[in-house]
C-alpha cells in the first residue's frame, strides 16, 4: 500500500522541500541551518550570501521602480529644445583638446 504522510517521520531532504523549495514560503527566511546540513558548507554560504545580497538589492529596485514611473508620467513634458549656448561650450571644449 501507499506510505501516508503523517506516518513518516520527516527527514531533511522533506523539511527542505516544506520550509524552502515550496512557493507558499517565498516570503519567510531560508533554513540556512538545514541547507548547511544538507547540501554542505560551500553551498550553505551561497545561498546565505544570495539571501542577503537579494535583501541589499530591494531598495534599489524600489528606487529604480519609482525613477522609472515618474519618467513614464513626466516624459511628454520634457521635450528637448535647441540652446546655442549650451552646444557651443561642448564644441568649444571638443576643440580645445
């Protein structure tokens, strides 16, 4: 017959795969413990480094996410127009190298 869940005591690839490798704990931190014990040391440190470099990377986007709506909104605004003084510094610059 078929083995129930609830008979089997977890082992650590199946508390892996509950607490880690499962869409519905995308927003909890990794078991950098059992990934440790796991995989080993080296991949244990990846992915410990991967989870804060991630962490270090959401002000940036959000950053990057608010810079980008406000040129969405904003770019019929800003239409570019002819300044002759502005091209002639970069021409005079561009001559006297």
């Amino acid at each position: 017959g078929e083995i129930e869940d609830g008979d089997v005591e977890p082992n650590d690839r199946r508390l892996l795969f509950e607490e880690w490798a499962s869409y519905s704990v995308f927003y909890k931190y990794q078991p950098i413990g059992l990934i440790r014990k796991y995989f080993g040391e080296k991949v244990g440190l990846y992915f410990a480094w991967l989870g804060v470099y991630t962490q270090m990377l959401i002000p940036a986007s959000i950053i990057g996410v608010i810079v980008f709506l406000y040129g969405c909104a904003t770019v019929d605004d800003n239409i570019p127009r002819y300044q002759p003084h502005l091209y002639s510094v970069v021409l005079i610059s561009e001559i006297s190298y």
